[in-house]
C-alpha cells in the first residue's frame, strides 16, 4: 500500500485487536520504559503526552537508562521496533535479559521476535502491513496499551476509527503549499512538545527536508531573540506552525504567549500559521493532528518531486555500522 491510502486509511488501525504472547509471563509495574528509535517512539511519546499522570520513560538509545537498579526492577521495560532488528533496542532487550528484568516486547518480527521466543519474553507481533515505522503508529500505540493493560485506554483509542483522515488532506495540502521553499519550525505548549516532534519526524522521513520544533513558555525566553535581529534573509528561510490547544490555557496563559509571539513574528514578515488542536479528547486532538502532519508532509514530498516511501538514507547508514 502507497503512503497515499495508508494516512488515507490510517484509523483503520484502530480496530486492531493484540495479542500477548507469553502473557503468563508479564509482569505489570507502575514504571514503564519505552525502548524505541525512529517511528517505533513515536507511539510511547503519544502515550507519554496523553497519560501524564503515569510513570512513562521513552528511552531512544543503546544500554538500560540511567537511571538506580531499584527503579530497573520496578519497571517493565517495553522493546518496540516495528522491524524488530532496530540495533539500540536489541540492545535494551538483550541487556534486560541478561539482569533478569522485568521485559516484553512489540515488532513484527525480526531479531527481537527471536530474542522473545527463545527466552519466552511476552511479546505482540504487529501486523507486517510493509508500512514504515511512522505509518504503523496506529497498531503500535494499540499493542502498548494491550502490554501495559490499560483497557480503558484501549476503548478510547479504538474509538479513534471514527476520525476522517480524508476530510484533513486539503488542509495538509494548503498548508504544504505555504510551506514553499522554507523549513518547518513547529511549536507547542510543553503539554504538548512530544506532538510538535512527530511532526517533525514525519516532515523529516516523509518530505525528506529539515524540521525543527520547540515548545512554549521556554522558547520565549531563548529562540525568540535569534529571530529578533537582522541577519540578512536567515530568518526568512522558516516558516512557523503554532499548534494551539484550548485546554493549555487553562492553568497559564500559554494561548496569549503564542498569539504575541505570532504577532511578534509576522512583523518581522516572518510567515506564522496558528492550527487549533480540534477534537473532543486530548487523544483525538493528537490524532487529528498527527494525521494533518502526514497529509502535510505528503504534499510537501510532491511539491519537492521527493520519493516519501523511500527511506534508504536511513537503511544505508545502518550498513556503514
């Protein structure tokens, strides 16, 4: 399937239902650590961004965390590759072996899925959709749930399927076309920073161009003032997108931050978009949002004639290793 049908299709995924393999042999704790590169972190940051109030720790690197030996085993550490032979997340898994931690992990296959078998590990197998990492957020963010155990979770997350990608795609379009020949800089509030770097993942390995993101208050008090002086047509390269959510106003004044900084910014003729987070749940909101950054992305990848299923770049450098 072209990446055209799968963000068309995308909330399909939610219909997904796992199944934990070895599951006599998980362990739930209060702690979890999400091991995940890539698209394969993508769905613990969702997790981490929605659920707040639990002890969420996404970790994209070789080795444990470094973090004390009693936290390592009240924790359950989650090995998650969508392709399963990720080598910083083969790492964790094999080091999470080897001190009899609490582990489990999620991939369609691959050396992880045969790390998880010989050591009976309680596992998910993803269905293997030959999807990029990015574009499989659906059925990852589902199997997270289903190992952590959260059901509530998972019935909300299922009622995603109702969302309509189709109806975002002339906003992505629109919004890839005042994107012209200028780099993306998202911004967020900091409830919301993990989402401001999923879109710049997807404009990464999607448009093939850069991206940055940043999150408010804090960037008022540093990245501003580097868009404040004259510096030639430096500035004029960027082009901003302000996600707003009308909840992040609530305890600060986090919507009046970005409406000044909009202001600031467009009379230095810097080009601002403000997209309000639409949706009756936070979940939703991500979601739709999450979607909008792929049509986006799509038409920025046909606007530059650039391949977006093409991730060679990537597979290349793993072989340099």
């Amino acid at each position: 399937m072209g990446i055209y049908e799968t963000i068309k299709n995308f909330t399909g995924q939610f219909e997904y239902q796992p199944e934990i393999i070895n599951v006599g042999k998980l362990v739930h704790k209060e702690q979890i650590i999400i091991a995940g590169m890539g698209g394969s972190r993508l769905a613990g940051d969702v997790l981490k961004m929605w659920k707040p109030e639990k002890e969420i720790l996404v970790h994209s690197d070789y080795n444990l965390p470094d973090i004390s030996e009693e936290k390592l085993k009240d924790s359950l550490i989650i090995a998650n590759s969508y392709s399963g032979n990720t080598e910083e997340t083969v790492d964790v898994a094999l080091k999470a072996i080897e001190r009899g931690l609490n582990l489990a992990i999620v991939a369609t296959g691959g050396k992880l899925l045969e790390i998880a078998q010989k050591n009976e590990v309680p596992y998910i197998q993803l269905p293997v959709a030959g999807l990029q990492p990015r574009a499989a957020l659906g059925y990852n963010l589902m199997a997270l749930l289903k190992i952590t155990g959260d059901d509530d979770g998972l019935i909300e997350a299922g009622l995603l399927k109702s969302l309509n990608s189709a109806e975002l795609e002339n906003q992505g379009k629109e919004l890839a076309a005042n994107m012209a020949n200028q780099i993306p800089v998202i911004y967020t509030s900091e409830r919301n920073i993990e989402l401001g770097y999923i879109w710049k993942i997807i404009i990464n390995e999607t448009a093939k161009m850069p991206a940055f993101c940043n999150r408010f208050p804090e960037l008022n008090h540093n990245e501003m003032i580097g868009f404040s002086a004259e510096n030639g047509n430096l500035s004029g390269k960027f082009n901003f997108v302000f996600l707003h959510d009308n909840d992040d106003d609530k305890n600060g004044k986090i919507g009046l931050r970005m409406q000044k900084t909009a202001e600031l910014y467009s009379k230095r003729n810097l080009p601002v978009q403000m997209l309000e987070l639409k949706g009756e749940s936070h979940l939703k909101k991500i979601f739709a949002s999450i979607i909008l950054a792929n049509w986006t992305a799509y038409y920025l990848a046909q606007q530059y004639k650039t391949d977006p299923d093409n991730n060679e770049v990537v597979e290349n450098f793993k072989k340099t290793l």
